[in-house]
C-alpha cells in the first residue's frame, strides 16, 4: 500500500529502537566493569535463616505469634489518636456558647408546652360526655350573665 516502510525500525527483529552504547562488551579491556555490591545484611546466615523460616511459615500458612514491636507502637498510637479525637469531639458538644444554651432552654420550654397540651388534650377525650356538657353550660351561662352586668 505505502512506498516506503512507515516503521522501519518496527519491521527489522534484530534492530532494536533502544540506542546502543558506543563500547561493547569485550571492545576495552582498559574499562572497569561495574559489580553488584554485596548486602552484609542479606549475606548473613541469620538473616538467611530467619527468612528461609518465615518463607516456610507462610507457605503453611501460620502467621508469627507475636507482632513486631514497631507495629505494637504504631497501633498503640493510632488508637490513642482515634480515642483523642473523640474526647475533643465529645468536649466540643459540651462547650456551648450562651446562644446555644439559650436557643436550648428555649427548645426544652417548647417542648414541655407541647407536651402539656397533648396532656389536656388527651384528658378531653377520655372524659365522659356529660362531663364535657356541663363544662359547655357552665361557660355559657357565665357569658350570659356578663353580658347582662356589663349592660
């Protein structure tokens, strides 16, 4: 279809599209080849040990007992902050401003109002019928008898 390769470097296998160093392997001799460095840490026989043996537990599936003693700290100290935090929340609801505890009061006094009316109102109904009549009479009967004084 194209002329030309789009991708030239694509379509050769043994050209790679990395740059090649400019000294091969076996070019200079004069040249230090690097070498890995030795970790001591990783090259002692405890630590050998005590990974073969930790690799042998995870295989089997225990898990070590104990936790390490940096992990202890740690969670120690998540916990504190978490139980910190609380106290500060808890202490933050406790401190209230005058408007809070005013708007507080007010609320309660409300709340005690309605609370006394559903009383009445609940005394109303489970009062017998002539009871309410006779309130009913009583009441109109004192409306008559002002007006006629008042006149």
């Amino acid at each position: 279809m194209f002329r030309y390769p789009v991708f030239p470097h694509l379509q050769d296998p043994g050209r790679s599209v990395m740059a090649e160093p400019d000294y091969l392997e076996g070019d200079c001799d004069e040249l230090i080849q690097p070498k890995k460095l030795i970790n001591p840490v990783k090259s002692s026989r405890n630590h050998q040990d005590l990974h073969r043996e930790l690799i042998m537990n995870q295989k089997r599936g225990l898990a070590p007992q104990n936790k390490p003693e940096l992990q202890k700290v740690l969670e120690k100290r998540k916990r504190e902050q978490v139980i910190k935090a609380q106290k500060e929340e808890q202490e933050a609801h406790k401190k209230m401003s005058d408007l809070e505890i005013e708007l507080m009061k007010r609320q309660q006094k409300l709340e005690q109002l309605e609370l006394e009316q559903q009383k009445i109102q609940e005394e109303q109904e489970n009062t017998p019928e002539f009871v309410k009549m006779k309130g009913n009479l009583r009441r109109t009967k004192q409306e008559a008898d002002g007006e006629q004084r008042a006149t």
